[in-house]
C-alpha cells in the first residue's frame, strides 16, 4: 500500500496531479479541495493517498489531509458507488 507521496508538483489538471519523486512522475486523481491548496508548479508537496486496485485498472487517489481520504474511504464503501 502507498500512504503518501512527498516530491515536487510538476503538472495539475481538473482533477489530477504529477508529482515528481526522485525522477518518477506519479499522476494522482484529487479533489478540487486539494489541487486549489497545492501551490504552484516546482512546488514540494505531500499528499496522503489511497491505492485503488481493479482487475483491470490501478488509480492512486491524493488527498491534502487525512480527514479527506478518509471521506473518500467512506464514500467509496458505500454499495454501487466505485
């Protein structure tokens, strides 16, 4: 499992950020609420994260606090919701 990531922000879209950590470049999906407090590009950063393993897919969510990841956590028990 990965907890966390701590590197530099290289890129940010609508939902999703590059963070470069000793060379390579993680994409994470995250929140509006997350992206809008990360600062600008070149910036250091630590996110927590949360693995999302599918039969045929891998996605790593970031999260600015734990408080967020956990809601995420929480949201995605929930049955026919990921």
């Amino acid at each position: 499992m990965i907890a966390g990531i701590e590197g530099i922000l290289r890129s940010i879209g609508d939902d999703w950020a590059v963070i470069d950590v000793h060379g390579i470049n993680f994409r994470l999906q995250a929140p509006t609420s997350t992206l809008n407090v990360l600062g600008a590009k070149g910036a250091k950063v630590y996110l927590h994260t949360y693995l999302q393993v599918r039969e045929d897919n891998l996605s790593l969510y970031g999260f600015a606090s734990a408080e967020e990841m956990r809601m995420f956590e929480l949201l995605i028990s929930v049955s026919g919701v990921a």
